[in-house]
C-alpha cells in the first residue's frame, strides 16, 4: 500500500539527529552543552500559572469556541494595539495552538496546488514544510550575511513568477537574529502589492529585540499590506510558554473566517486553560518580559564576543531572537583525525563528539556555511561551550 506522495515529500528534521545523539548523550552521564534551545530557559511568570489555576478552578475546561475565545481575541487586539497602533476586531483573530499551527492554517487558507511561496534563507526550517502541506512550492531568496541577513528587493523581485503566492517574512528571524529595516520591509510590501500576492508575517520574537531598536509590523506599513498581511504571533516565546500552545493570526475577516473554519474540524478550539491564562499574560504586568529580554542581551553581547575571539569563525551581531549565526566557513575542508570537515554537519555531528557540545547545523536552515547557537541558556554554560568550541577549533589540521 502506498503512502501519500504529500506525507512523504515533508523531510525529516534534520536537527533531529544532533539533538538525539545530545540527549542520549546527556542520558549516559555526560556533561554536555547545548547550544540547541528554541525556547526561552525561563519559567512561565508566577501570575500567568495562577491564571490557570484559577481556570480550572472555575471550571473554565470545556469547548471554547473553535477560533477561540471572545476575551483572548480582545486581548490580542488591544496587544496589537498597543503595540503596534493596528486596529483589529475580534472576528479578524483566530486563536490557535501555538504559532506553528497558526502557521499551517494560514498556508492551507491561501496556497493551492503548484503555487509558490517566497522563503528568505536562512529560514526557519518548518516554512517550506507547511508550504508542502498546502500543497506549496517553496521558492528561495537568499540574504546575505554581509547585508546582515536582510534580503535585497532586486532578490526578491527576480525570484517572484505568474505563480508567486505569498512571501514569509519573519521578523526578527529565527536562525539569523536580524531585524528587517524600514527600507526593507517597504520594499517588501512594495512588490507584494506589485504583484499582488500575500505577506504571511511570522512575529514571534516581535518583543525580543535589543540596542533600544523597535519591532516594525509589516502590517502597518499602507492600508494595502494591512489588507495582504497575515500576521502572525503567539505566547511561546514572549511570555516563556511553549509548551502552553497559544498562537494566533489577525488578517481580514475573510480570511479568518476560512482558517477558522479549518481549524473547527482540525484540531477545534486550543486548550481552555491555556486561553484563560493567555489572557492574563497579555493584560496582567508585562514587567517579566523587561527582565527576560535584559538577561538575553547580556548574553547575546557575551555570545558575539566569545565567538568572534575564536580564530577562524565570526558572527555578525544580532539584533533580535535569542540566536546567534556563527560562520564556519573558514573550516570547511580542515581535517579532524585524518576527517574532513564537508560542511556544518560534519561540523556538529565532530563538535559534539569530541567536545560535548551540541549546536544547529546550519544545512537545516539553507545555510551550510553557519550552525546556529542560542543563548537560551545560563552565561555560565555560554562560557562553557565556547571554550569547548576554541579548543576544537584548535584540534583541526
Ligand atoms: N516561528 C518561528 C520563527 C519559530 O522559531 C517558532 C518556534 O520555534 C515558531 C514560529 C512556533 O512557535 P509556537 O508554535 O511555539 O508558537
């Protein structure tokens, strides 16, 4: 019996494999250090976790509506408000289990079959995934990291054809750590208007930027990219809660109303409890944030400056997100007892062996001259790996 062909064409991950052998790893014993995180180290805030008692407490643990609830909308809205000066109703928000699957919705909402979507690599590595889902072609524009990773309009322009969809414009970015520039993100509304497809805005490190910079919404650029613009974000990263599964869109109501529906004979509503507590992360005290963010910009200065001490890598700084981009160019073709470093596979896979520290091989992202670091973890463990990774640059023939 045959599988589906469009089950089968979703790759495998390939950080799988680095963060596997780390844990097996960890499991025997070992001290490693990962370097891996795609989640903030900190716990969810005290007030947020008393929201959800007090949730189930009431009996707020039953169906909610599909799209999510009235008040979790409305606190979404004020948040886009506030943060943003975007003026959204309810009936344009759609609440859903964590912004990856706010994520899948929006490309089954507008991706028909052979469209393509524009990628900015280095990307996320679940984009072109749930571009496939939909039935998508992913179609991939490269930003340089002497541009600081910031992709060119003449790239973008060269890369959109008759069959052109949508663009993914992830803002700051995860794996690079760049935020896009005013410039950039009007010329990116620019040619979406041109030819007219959509902007699907991926958010989610929207409160993690740093040097007093702002995060710009693509959204609020014209009326026109207001209206092409699926916006989206969620509480995984801002209010330290992934594993609560709270992400939402805000786009037209047309097009709400379509991934609502969707997601009504999907998944139904994202977990009641999580919805009540989502509310109060977005309305109670946002002073948690201030102190999440200060700590990550403590670490991202050590981070850039370990890791451009070390002989034969670099990074260019970032400014927003929680990684670090570290070239390993210089290495490639250096040998390891008699081994050949081919690229940043090679690379993780040795590192960890040798020194028990486990990065992103930057392959998984489109980037083979990078592996990816986040310093979602203690200063102390930063200092550690980095060490670790001198001294194995310092084994390399
Ligand atoms: N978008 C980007 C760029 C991410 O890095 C992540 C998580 O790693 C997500 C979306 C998904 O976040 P969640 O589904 O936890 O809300």
């Amino acid at each position: 019996m045959q599988l589906s062909e469009k089950a089968l064409a979703i790759s495998p991950s390939l950080t799988l494999k680095i963060t596997a052998m780390a844990k097996e790893m960890k499991a025997r014993g070992l001290d490693v250090v990962g370097f891996g995180a795609g989640e903030p180290d900190f716990d969810t805030p005290q007030h947020i976790k008393d929201a959800a008692v007090e949730a189930i407490r009431i009996g707020m643990t039953k169906y909610t509506p599909a799209s999510g609830t009235l008040e979790l909308k409305k606190a979404v809205c004020a948040n886009l408000k506030t943060n943003h000066d975007l003026s959204y109703e309810p009936n344009q928000i759609v609440i859903s289990n964590g912004a990856k699957h706010s994520l899948f919705n929006a490309f089954q909402a507008i991706v028909n079959p052979g469209d393509e979507v524009l990628i900015i690599a280095p990307y996320w590595l679940t984009y072109p995934e749930l571009v496939k889902m939909a039935g998508g072609i992913p179609v991939y524009v490269e930003a340089k990291e002497s541009n600081n990773f910031e992709p060119l309009a003449a790239d973008i322009e060269a890369a959109v054809t008759n069959k052109t969809k949508a663009i993914i414009v992830n803002n700051p970015s995860n794996p690079c750590g760049c935020i896009y520039s005013q410039k950039t993100l009007e010329d990116i509304a620019g040619i979406a208007k041109k030819y007219d497809f959509f902007i699907v805005s991926d958010e989610i490190y929207g409160e993690l930027v740093y040097d007093g910079n702002r995060h710009l919404s693509i959204a609020n650029f014209s009326d026109d990219a207001y209206a092409r613009t699926i916006l989206v974000n969620g509480l995984s990263k801002t209010y330290a809660m992934t594993g609560w599964r709270i992400g939402y869109t805000a786009s037209t109501p047309g097009i709400a109303k379509v991934m609502g529906s969707y997601q009504s004979h999907a998944t139904s509503n994202p977990c009641s409890v999580a919805q009540f507590a989502g509310v109060e992360a977005l309305t109670g005290p946002q002073d948690e944030i201030k102190k999440m963010r200060d700590e990550f910009n403590e670490r991202r200065k050590l981070m850039v400056e370990l890791v451009n001490g070390i002989e034969g890598i670099s990074c260019v700084t970032p400014m927003g997100a929680f990684y670090v981009m570290m070239n390993i160019s210089k290495l490639k073709g250096r040998k390891l007892d008699g081994e050949e470093i081919r690229g940043s596979v090679d690379f993780a896979e040795k590192l960890l062996e040798k020194k028990l520290t486990a990065v992103i091989p930057g392959a998984a992202f489109g980037a083979d001259d990078f592996v990816r670091l986040s310093y979602a973890i203690s200063r102390e463990n930063i200092e550690k790996g980095l060490r670790r990774i001198a001294e194995f640059v310092g084994m390399l023939d």
